[in-house]
C-alpha cells in the first residue's frame, strides 16, 4: 500500500478496499481510519463531538468498531439500515468515558464495506463531502 489518505468520496473508497486487503494480506489484528483533525475545525456542520476527539473507525475479523454520541448512535441505526450485510453486535458504555463504543459485524465484500465505512463517516459524523480520511495503523 502506498497512499495512506483520501479527500475525495471515491478515492476514499478505494482507500479503505487498499487497507482492508493490506490488512487481510499482513494477517493484522485490526487497521484504524481516522478523520483529519483540520475537518473538525473546517466543517459548516454540527460535526462530531468534540468530547469524544477526532472521529474513528477500526476494522478487523470482520468487525468495524467506532465511538459515537448516543445521538450519533441513532443516525449509526439509520444508516445500518441501508447496509442489511451490517449488524450493530454490542455496544459499550464505559462509565469512565463519553458517548458509546460500537461493534458491527461486517460480512460483506470490501468493496461493500468501504461504501459502508465512508457512510458512516459522512452521515454519522456528519462530515463534509471532501473530508480527508487517514489510514492509521494497518
């Protein structure tokens, strides 16, 4: 893999297919996206939380895990929705922590998921269309 960030709804796409087959080729526990901390400040929108810090996603045997508001945890419910392949498994409230900890199961194709993942980072965390993603950890 040799680009490890993507601004744009389709690069972003193939972005997340490129980290889920380096992550499934590298036999990895998980690989971790995060939101570009500059779109926080830059968004017209409500945003996420700024209590919970940048926004997250983790991807693994199967699973995506993410925090999220429990407002947020709503719109996870609406969008889940439209992905029938993606089931909320658990969700954690810590009591030494804001907002939820949310476990998917994503049996689907990369492909599938990566369309799954830039919705949820979107429509969730209701970010703007150009927000750059990064791979952080594969």
């Amino acid at each position: 893999m040799t680009r490890f960030d993507a601004a744009d709804p389709a690069e972003r796409q193939k972005l997340y297919v490129d980290a889920i087959t380096a992550h499934r080729h590298r036999g990895s526990g998980f690989l971790t996206l995060e939101v570009d901390e500059t779109a926080l400040d830059d968004s017209d929108s409500d945003g996420p939380d700024p209590a919970l810090g940048v926004p997250w996603l983790q991807f693994g045997d199967g699973l995506i895990n993410l925090d999220c508001t429990d407002k947020e945890l709503e719109t996870l419910k609406s969008v889940l929705g439209e992905f029938p392949a993606f089931k909320i498994d658990e969700i954690h409230r810590p009591d030494d922590a804001e907002g939820v900890n949310v476990q998917i199961s994503a049996k689907a194709d990369p492909n599938r998921i990566a369309q799954c993942l830039d919705t949820i980072v979107q429509r969730v965390y209701d970010l703007p269309t150009d927000v750059r993603v990064w791979v952080v950890e594969l």
